[in-house]
C-alpha cells in the first residue's frame, strides 16, 4: 500500500472527499496506523483517518472504505482552544488607562513604551487528536542519511496487512526534483520532525532504478 502524500482520497462512489496530507506511525507497533486527510470542506480542517478505513492506496489516490457522511463524522486532527487571560488582567489595564505613569511592573504580550492601553493577546493551546508517542509524518518531516540531508518525506509504502513501514521516498529541491528511495533496513529512528539514516546519501537509489 502506497501512502503518497498529496494524493486524492475518494469514497467507495469515487467521490473525492479529500487530499492525503499526513501519515500517523506509532514506534511501539513500528506500524502506521492512520492518516490525516485534509476535507474538501471550504474550511480546511484536516480529518484523522484510521488504516482500518483504508481499502485501497497507491501513488495516486486512496480509496476509504468509509461513506462520505461517514468520513464526514470522522475527529478533527487538531482542535484549538484559547487559555484565558490572567484574573487581574482587566483590572490592571483598567490601571493603566488611568495612571500610565509605570509599567515596569507589568509584563503583557505585545506592549509597547507609552501605550495607555495594553491588551493581553489570548494564548492558544493545540490538541491532537492522536496518541502521545505517535510520530505524524508530512511534507515538513525530514530525512537525514550519515552524510547529510536527504530531503522530505513524500512517500510512505506500508505492508497491506501488517501496516508496517517498508519504505520511505524523499525529495529535495524546487524546479528540479530530486528523490530517492529508502528502505525499511536503512532506517535508523523514526521522528515527525525528522528521520535518521543508519547509511549514507550515496548508499540510496533513485526510485526509478529500484
């Protein structure tokens, strides 16, 4: 099965519901076990997709075993919440609007000398919903050989059964690509930021010689 990212995903009628954006690999199980779609919808949220829904994949669309309306009601990948203000904040730059004399003592986000009014700009916490230790693997994710960067993850291959990795494709570069194929054995550690090599650059083949 072939996770490449970017790739269409359609429903069981061929609709398509979204693209493949992200890959969700847990170290313990050494197995991906779903994928982030982003949704069609016009608001861009981006939709955890178990590998149990996945009837089909390869480099140019996924195909879900899940309805529309099922995949419509599939979690969010992320959810945002704001964290309040302090319980004082109102009431010291209620101080301030009066007496703008000293603010050394106060420390808000973003103001600036001579500013009667200071607002607190509100601090926004991120959830995932996925398990903590999981990896999420995405374009932004990059693979390191011995000797260097390889590029970024465009391509992940896994057993059809076993959802296990079996094959990772990196490219590099803007106007020209540059991709390279890199099997399971010549992985070293699985990060979402970044994936090590246990071999060098040159040890890797082009894609369209393996």
């Amino acid at each position: 099965m072939i996770l490449q990212l970017g790739a269409d995903v359609i429903s069981p009628d061929g609709d398509k519901v979204g693209e493949l954006h992200r890959v969700v690999y847990d170290p313990e199980t050494d197995a991906v076990v779903s994928i982030v779609v982003t949704h069609n919808a016009l608001d861009g949220r981006e939709v955890v997709v178990p590998m149990g829904v996945v009837n089909s994949a390869d480099d140019a669309i996924v195909v879900l075993a899940a309805s529309e309306e099922e995949f419509d009601m599939l979690d969010d990948f992320a959810f945002e919440h704001n964290v309040a203000p302090p319980p004082d904040a109102e009431e010291v730059e209620s101080d301030l609007i009066h007496d703008p004399v000293d603010v050394s003592d106060v420390l808000p986000v973003g103001a600036a000398t001579g500013v009667e009014s200071i607002a607190y700009t509100p601090v926004v916490h991120e959830h995932l919903h996925v398990p903590t230790g999981d990896q999420v693997l995405d374009h932004d994710t990059t693979v390191w050989a011995t000797d260097g960067e390889v590029g970024h993850v465009v391509q992940v291959r896994v057993h059809d059964e076993t959802r296990q990795i079996e094959s990772l494709m990196a490219e590099r570069g803007a106007l020209r690509k540059h991709a390279r194929f890199v099997p399971a054995d010549a992985i070293d550690t699985i990060g979402g930021e970044a994936i090590t090599l246990a071999v060098g650059s040159g040890d890797l083949q082009d894609p369209f010689d393996v």
